[in-house]
C-alpha cells in the first residue's frame, strides 16, 4: 500500500504524476486517472480529495451536490 507524503499528496491530481515512483516501470499506465476524475467532478460542481489513511494507504473523497428535477436543463 502506497502513502504519501503530505508534501506530495496535493499533486496526485497533476497529469502523469505517481506518489509512488516505483510502480512506474512495473505497472504500465498513463496516470491520467486521477487527473481526468478531477475534471469530471469540478465541472458538476463537486470536489475531490485524497489523504493518508491509518495505518497505510490513501483515502479518495468524492462529493457532488443533489441534482433536483427543477435544476436539470433540457
């Protein structure tokens, strides 16, 4: 399980980034994940975080608002 460090832990959201370094070689992914999750959730007015869990490993947060019937656009 990877934990990051509080200096480095805001960046999981830049494109291509990895907390941990390691995994670049063995695990052949792009990194874009977390990077295009982001987007998604700001353009519907949402947010997401990401912190240490204890004893080991990360934490996403995800929350978006309630849509209502009156608010949907046709």
């Amino acid at each position: 399980m990877v934990r990051a460090s509080e200096d480095l832990i805001w960046r999981v959201f830049e494109p291509f980034f990895r907390v941990d370094q390691a995994r670049h070689k063995s695990v052949p992914v792009a990194g874009l994940g977390l990077a295009v999750a982001c987007e998604i959730i700001e353009r519907h007015k949402g947010s997401i975080t990401i912190r240490n869990r204890e004893p080991q490993g990360l934490e996403q947060i995800c929350r978006l608002p309630l849509s209502r019937p009156s608010d949907r656009r046709l």
